[in-house]
C-alpha cells in the first residue's frame, strides 16, 4: 500500500467508506467493498476482513488519519478499535449509484422471502410466491430502506399488508407433529426444536413425539432436518394451518 509523507498520510484505493459526523467534525473508516453489511448482519466477525487499514481517518481520499486529540475530543477515548467499532455500527455507509441499487435489490429480495416464509393467503393456507408479493408492495408505495435490516423491514411491511389488505394475506403458523424412536431423537432434539416457535407437548414414553407449532417458510427444513438425522425413521405430519392474530407474534 502506498504511503505518502508525512507518514500520516496513506493512500488508500477501492474502498468502501463509513462516516460519521460528531460535532463540527467528520470521521471515516475504509472498508473493503461488500464487507460492511456481512459485519452488521453478523455474517463477518473479524475486523481485519473488513478494515483495509485499522485506522481512523479524517478524510480518506486525502489519506489524513485522525489524532488522538481529535478522538478524544469526539469520543471521550483515543482507543481506535473502539472508535471504529462505533463508527461501523453507527456509522452512514457511502456508496454509489451502481452498489446503492445492487443493496436495495438484494434487501428487497431478502424482505420478500422473509414475507413469503411468515405469511399465507388465508382462503387458501397457502403462501403467496414473492412475485405477488413484490407487486402488492410497489402498489402500497413500500421503499425499500438499506440502512434497516431487512428482517425489521419485513416486520413493517407485513405490517402494512395485512392492515391494508390489498391482497387477502395473514400471518401464519403450521401445527405438525413428529414422530421416531426416542433413542434416536434425542440426539437430534435440540436441532429440531430450532425450527418450532411453540411446542403444545413431547412425549418421549415409547416413540418420541412433539407436537408443536413452526412458520410456513420452516416445513422444507425441518422435514430436510428429520430425514437425514433420523436415517428415514422420523416423520413429520401437517395438523392443521392457523391464522394467527396482528400482533400475537413477532419475528
């Protein structure tokens, strides 16, 4: 990486930049592309993947880090990963046209199938597919915000759906039971009950069974889950599709 003197100024090229404003002053950190979000999100945990440099700048483009009588004016500390930390989860991400437009897509494909999985059409039970979903959304003028997650945008857009019924939508939760030998589940349990949001009862007396509530998007799972833990010894069995309540469940 080139470095020009005086030795507190680097250049720095292909970057993502997160900024934040504390007063009079800005301050940036330079990230590499993509790796922002995947932080937030949880997916990336180290900090070395995201950061081009530890370091906290002044002005990226001018390659001017920030001093420590600056920092500690700004944050109360001159701790740098402190600071960075607090940029990267607070901060206001910058990018361009063509990125902006690649992560309002890629969020609003996220919220559509999180819909898809949490909802039904309550005549039918069934889920609507995200392209029915995605049209009833641009009627109702929902905008897609990439400063939110997408898990808490959903939230808001079930929200909106089912209050304005522009199509007949619901939340939803399946009632399945399972069953196999009780040797066998207990191994598995813990897994399994990842994807039940409410067990109604377990019985482990002779075969084990759960009865027990899951969202529509976790049937494929959990079915995947059973057949290959079990070896084909466990099943699952569709009870009965509720509608539950606005309200009564949150994601």
């Amino acid at each position: 990486m080139p470095i020009n003197q005086p030795s507190n100024q680097i250049k720095l090229t292909n970057v993502s930049l997160v900024r934040m404003r504390k007063g009079k002053k800005r301050f940036e950190i330079a990230c590499y592309q993509n790796k922002v979000q995947d932080w937030r999100k949880g997916v990336e945990k180290d900090l070395d993947e995201v950061l081009q440099i530890p370091q906290v700048f002044i002005n990226v483009s001018k390659g001017q880090i920030a001093s420590n009588e600056e920092l500690q004016a700004a944050f109360g500390t001159t701790s740098h990963d402190e600071v960075i930390q607090l940029i990267l989860k607070k901060g206001e991400l910058q990018v361009g046209g063509k990125e902006r437009q690649a992560q309002s897509e890629q969020s609003r494909l996220e919220i559509l199938q999180i819909i898809a999985d949490k909802c039904i059409n309550p005549n039918t039970k069934r889920p609507y597919p995200t392209s029915i979903l995605d049209k009833a959304l641009n009627e109702l003028k929902f905008n897609v915000n990439t400063s939110k997650s997408p898990k808490t945008q959903a939230l808001e857009a079930i929200k909106l759906l089912i209050s304005r019924q522009l199509i007949p939508i619901a939340r939803a939760s399946m009632k399945v039971r399972l069953t196999g030998p009780s040797k066998d589940a207990k191994r598995y349990n813990e897994k399994v009950k990842s994807f039940i949001s409410q067990v109604e009862d377990e019985d482990w007396d002779q075969d084990w069974e759960l009865i027990g509530f899951i969202e529509p998007g976790s049937f494929r799972g959990l079915d995947e889950l059973l057949r290959t833990e079990s070896k084909g010894k466990a099943n699952i069995e569709l009870l009965e599709t509720r509608v539950i309540e606005q309200g009564d469940k949150t994601i």
